[in-house]
C-alpha cells in the first residue's frame, strides 16, 4: 500500500496526447463537451503536497469517529489517509492543497451533470431568497413527484425522504404493511441503507472495513431476512419454498453498484418478477444508484422490467440530500397520512432539493444524455481494460448509462463471492497510484465508479494514459 508522506508526492503525468482542462460547458447533444481551457504538454511532471489535507484529517480524527462522517470516504481498504476536498466543479475536484482530480465518483452518484452546475446552482439561489425550509406543503414537491411519475414505469405515486437509507426504511415497512408478511428476501452484496435489517452481507462500505454484519443490531432484526445468491434463480427459489406464503417482498439492486459493479442476466430479473407473482410477494428495485443514472427511467426502464416498489435518491437530489420511494398506487396509499403505515421526515420535500432535482431532471430529459453518458463510460471502461491487458493483468469490467465498474479478476463477475476474489492489494496499489496522478477514484473495490455529463473525451483519454502508466508499474 501506498501512504501519503508529510510533505510531497511526485507526480509524474505520461500523456499520449495534449490535453485539455478547465470548466466544462452545459450539456448540449449536438455539442458533447469535448475540450476547455488549458493546454498542458504531452508529457509533464508536477508536484502535489497534501500537507494541509494531512493537517485537516488528523483533526477530524479527534472530532469524528474514524474523522469521517461516512466510513468508505477514510480509505481504508485503500491505504493512507483521505484527500480533504475544498470544491468541485464539473468533472474536477480540488483539495485543500489545490491538487486537482478528475473525479469519477461524483459525490457517489448525485453529480450526473457534472459538479456544481451553473443552472442548479442558480435555480437554488433563487429558492433560497424564499427560505431554505418550510415544514409544510409546497409546490416543488408536485413539481418534482410529477417528474418523477413521468420517468420511473413504476411509480404512481411518490414520498420524498432526505436520503436512500430511510427511503429503504419506509419502503421496508410498507412492503410489510401491505402484505401482512414479515420475511423479505434480500442478496449478497447489496446494500439498501444502513437500517438494522439490511446490514445482513451487505456489500458497500460493510464488506470494505470486513465487516459481516454490525454490532448493536439485535438478532431478532434480521431474523425475517433472507440473503440469495446475485444471478441466481435457484437460490430465490429455494427461499420461497422453504417459506411457502410468508415472503413480503424480493429487495435487490437492480444494477449492483455495492458490490463494485454488477449486471444482472436478464433472465434472472424476469424469473424474480415471475416468482414474486407465483407467490403474492412485491419485486422492490432499490434505485437509489441507479435510478435517473443508467437511463432516465432507472434500470427498469434499461432492462424492461417493472417491480412493484422502487426507492431512489442521489440524482433526484440534484446533490442535495434526498430520498424516495414510490409504487403502484394501491401500494402507496398504505402510507400514511393516506392509510395506516406511518412514515415521517422535518426536512423532508423542502424546497431548496426540490429545486435541485428539478432542474437536474430537466437537463437529464434531454436527447441523447443516457446515449452519451453510456458512450464515454464505454470508451473509459474499454481502455482500461485494454491497458490491464497489455500489462498481464487479470482484469474485467463492464458499464450501463453512466456508471461502470471493474475487478482486478478474470470475469464476467455474477455476483458477490466473485467480486470478493479481485485482488485487494492490487486495487489498493492502483488506486493509490491513480489518485498520485490526479485520477480520483471511489476508495473501495466494492464501489461502483460515476461518469458525467462534465467529463471531456480529452479528460478520459487522460485518464486512460494514467492508468497505462500505473498499470505498466503494479
């Protein structure tokens, strides 16, 4: 593993070609951002310091546990400590040391347009002047919910939430609620929020600090929660025979972006849809990564699979906190105030993600966005492959809309216990490296990688010589 000194790093930049840098232009089809700002020379060496974000993360330390406030952001799986951040903008990020990044994480999903885009930026100063909270009803809220319907197959009705986790919280309740079943079904490696009977083999930042579920969580939590094999029909099966008329609901991630990067074989999403009807149970997609992130209407829409219940978040915030889940009407109706099954939020639907999601939501809508985003998730996925290659490594990766992944592994990858065979140390070194370089990448091999709107083909191709760089070195 690679640790950041005290003083400097080196970094070296072997480029193939010239490239660009700067703010990124507002997405428009016919002119895909390209290029801005800059030139830098073909090759170049330069030298980062992270003094100040060393200064920085040893004082959280003494403030917060582990001195983050969400436990993958403190690298552990990778090495040395975190880079603290100062701002973004586009597809870049600067830390506290003005080292810059091309960030392929993107705050872990939200940034599809790119970080801080003018439009959002300005839209939420506007509804700020107004308040940035109401506690009461507001017009956003049908403006944002009616998008919402619009996009996702799913959904005829929508409650908004302030992150992913207590959508899966309301979501898990309702399912229950309105089957009258306890037991759910859930798989390896997925994580739906970190609500007491999720955390069961729950992939994401569970499976990067090595934990197999949380102390504190009673086991009377998950004792109704059964875990399946990804990809693998049988092992469904096998829990709904064993459990004959006591399944609420099948809860899976219809993309896995939790366990690095997972798809689905479409014949397993179609046998779950089937078996969830054979037996009186809901299909729930947790889109909360990829709903609005692989297409505009979620992997349901990618795939042509409808589930009963979806729950999102991330991008529908615009980069604001948000969460939601919505359903058949008929469903949602068991949601109080309308029926019986309580669910409640202080912040919940305020203005100021209200605003964000809408104007994200509106851009997203254009043609050609998804086409694009999965073309330059493409081309990043391909060349790094191909530089793996190259340089004998066993590798594998794959993409959808904008999101992709990939394992120090010979694929395809199905499912966690394959995922858990990548090579660690080497993603540690690789990461490690890549960051040294300006490349920032999601400080976990269990956690999927975000393209954007922002990103440039000159900031891929960049990307690409880095890595053949690092590669030629691991």
């Amino acid at each position: 593993f690679f640790f950041f000194p005290n003083t400097l790093i080196t970094m070296k930049f072997a480029l193939a070609a010239a490239f660009l840098v700067g703010s990124a232009a507002a997405f428009n089809p016919a002119f895909a951002p390209k290029s801005s700002g800059l030139k830098m020379s073909a090759v170049e060496t330069g030298t980062y310091t992270f003094t100040k974000s060393e200064e920085v993360f040893a004082e959280a330390k003494e403030l917060m546990p582990g001195g983050v406030s969400s436990p993958v952001r403190a690298f552990k799986s990778v090495g040395g400590n975190p880079v603290v951040f100062d701002r973004v903008k586009g597809a870049y990020a600067w830390d506290v040391d003005e080292n810059k990044y091309i960030d392929y994480v993107g705050t872990w999903g939200p940034a599809i347009l790119g970080h801080a885009d003018d439009d959002v930026l300005a839209a939420v100063s506007a509804t700020m002047a107004k308040g940035t909270s109401f506690g009461a009803p507001c017009p956003l809220e049908n403006d944002l919910a009616k998008m919402v319907i619009d996009a996702v197959p799913s959904v005829e009705m929508v409650r908004f939430t302030n992150s992913g986790t207590e959508a899966c919280m309301g979501m898990i309740r309702l399912v229950r609620a309105y089957t009258n079943r306890e037991k759910v079904i859930k798989f390896e490696g997925c994580y739906h929020g970190h609500a007491d009977s999720f955390l069961v083999q729950a992939g994401s930042g569970v499976a990067t600090l090595g934990l197999p579920d949380s102390p504190g969580v009673p086991k009377s939590a998950t004792q109704a929660t059964f875990c399946a094999e990804y990809n693998n029909l049988e092992s469904v099966k096998a829990i709904f025979d064993a459990n004959k008329d006591e399944i609420a609901a099948v809860i899976l991630e219809p993309v896995v972006g939790n366990s690095g990067f997972i798809k689905p074989d479409k014949e397993f999403l179609e046998g779950i849809r089937k078996l969830t009807e054979e037996n009186g149970a809901l299909l729930v997609f947790d889109e909360v990564m990829t709903g609005f992130r692989v297409s505009y209407g979620g992997a349901q829409e990618y795939f042509g699979i409808t589930p009963d219940v979806t729950t999102m978040g991330k991008v529908i915030g615009g980069g604001l906190p948000v969460g939601a889940y919505g359903g058949r009407k008929d469903i949602m109706e068991m949601v109080a105030p309308a029926g019986p099954m309580y669910q409640a939020g202080t912040l919940s639907g305020n203005p100021l993600a209200m605003t964000a999601g809408i104007e994200t939501m509106k851009k997203l809508k254009q043609d050609g966005v998804y086409q694009e985003l999965e073309r330059k998730a493409k081309k990043l996925v391909d060349g790094i492959v191909a530089a793996a290659t190259k340089h004998g490594h066993a590798i594998s990766g794959d993409y959808a809309g904008g999101m992709f992944g990939w394992y120090f592994v010979e694929g395809p990858v199905k499912n966690f216990q394959e995922a858990a065979k990548s090579d660690a140390d080497k993603f540690g070194k690789w990461h490690r490296m890549m960051l040294e370089r300006g490349v920032y990448l999601a400080p976990s091999l269990y956690e999927a990688g975000f393209m954007s709107m922002a990103h440039t083909d000159e900031d891929i191709e960049k990307t690409i010589a880095i890595a053949d760089e690092v590669l030629s070195q691991l």
